[in-house]
C-alpha cells in the first residue's frame, strides 16, 4: 500500500514538473529571438544575443526601390508609407529612397522605364537626399504633385515653398541635378538596386529591411507599422506608436 502511495505521487511530481519542449522545426523563426530559452533550446542563442545586441535600440533601415514616374510607387508614397511609417515611426526609421527601379544601365548610360523625364526626376530625388534636410518630407511633397498630374516644375516650385528649401539649395539641387554628382548618385541608385540580397526585385514599389530583400516579405508593406514594432530592439523600451498598435 505504502508502496503504491509512493509511486503514485512520484508519477504525480513527474507530471506536473516536466514539460513537453516544442518541436523547433514548427517554431515560426520570428519567434526564435524573442524568448532566450527558445533559442537556447534551438541552438540559435549565440545568434540571437549577437543579433538583439547589435541592434539594440537602433533604427530600422528601409530602402524603397521605387521609381519617380511610376504611378504605384507614388500612391505608396503618398497614400500609405508616408503617414503610416514615416511620420509615425520617424524617430525608429532609417528611410532611403533609392530611385532606380526597373531601370537599365549601359556603361555610363541609363534608360528609365517612364521615358526621360523619370530619368531626371530619379535624378532629382538622388540629389535631394544629399542636400535636402530632411529629404523624405520634400520628395513626398514631390510625389504628390506628380500624382495629382502637376508638373515636375510644377511641383518643385510649389514644394520648394511648401518645405521652405532655401534658394542656395534650389541651386545646389539645380546642379547636381543636371551635372556629373546627379550621374554619380544615380549609378550608385543603379549599383545598389543591381546588388540587392538575396534576392533581386520584382516589381516596384519594393521594400528592403536591414539590407535584407525578400520578394516573399512584400506582403508586409501593408503593415510596416506593425512590423516595424516587431523588428525595432529596444532595452526596456516600446516605441509609444507601437503602444498604439498593441
């Protein structure tokens, strides 16, 4: 009887002190990281303190492949990323336009899939990043008067009021745009689109995290804010647009 009694709650203890561990290969990997003893269970620790270490409290990089003329682009811009994204997480973002596209280079020679004109427009928005400050909100402004069928001369003059551009960078931007550091900017735009890793875009508007290109991960852009909350690691720190979100 006594012997009984003793097995029973040995069963009992057993029972209620061990735990089935989860199977790693059905562990989605987003969740690997977010749990150390997950990841020591995957044998991914070393990774995941390299990787929450490095990043901890610094900005998500975004690049947009994207292209001036390219109406998608522009309602992306305009209608989603820049009120969704950028405004509210400007402080957790790294934003990086990179105006090329689905444009073909040949030597020094660059061929824009919307004529000409996106060739100087892209050159344009080049230029901007590297004299304008802030330049998303300008190149924003940009993209919304070409949207709503204004001009690009048009459209500068009216941004250029709108984001009070002082003249000196009017005329900086004038000769970058239409001298050798605009078809310097551009084959960079040209070389890092060429380079993307793993994998080379589809279509545009495309959106690069961490210098991570992933044709599978655009369905995020519908939810960047979303994804932005998961991706940012900050030590005892919740953006408060995520507190938003949650």
């Amino acid at each position: 009887m006594k012997l009984l009694v003793l097995i029973t709650v040995f069963c009992f203890y057993i029972s209620t002190t061990t735990s089935v561990l989860p199977d790693c290969g059905r562990i989605p990997p987003n969740f690997w990281c977010k749990n150390m003893q997950i990841a020591t269970h995957c044998g991914v620790a070393a990774a995941c303190q390299r990787y929450n270490q490095l990043s901890a409290n610094r900005k998500v990089h975004i690049q947009i492949i994207m292209e001036s003329l390219c109406p998608f682009c522009q309602r992306f811009i305009v209608d989603k990323f820049y009120h969704d994204v950028y405004l509210k997480f400007r402080g957790y973002v790294d934003v990086e336009l990179v105006p090329y596209g689905n444009a073909e280079r040949n030597g020094m020679s660059i061929s824009c899939q919307h004529g000409e004109k996106e060739c100087e427009i892209n050159t344009f928005f080049s230029c901007a990043q590297q004299h304008v400050n802030p330049p998303f909100d300008f190149v924003y402004c940009i993209e919304r008067e070409l949207k709503n069928f204004s001009t690009f001369e048009v459209a500068k003059t009216r941004c250029y009021r709108e984001r009070n551009v002082p003249v000196a960078t009017q005329s900086r931007l004038q000769s970058c745009t239409y001298g050798n550091e605009g078809r310097q900017l551009q084959l960079q735009a040209a070389r890092i689109t060429e380079a993307e890793f793993p994998e080379l875009h589809l279509t545009v508007p495309y959106t690069i995290i961490n210098n991570v290109s992933l044709v599978s991960a655009q369905h995020m852009r519908s939810n960047l804010g979303l994804m932005i909350c998961d991706w940012y690691v900050g030590r005892n720190f919740v953006p408060p647009p995520c507190k938003e979100l949650s």
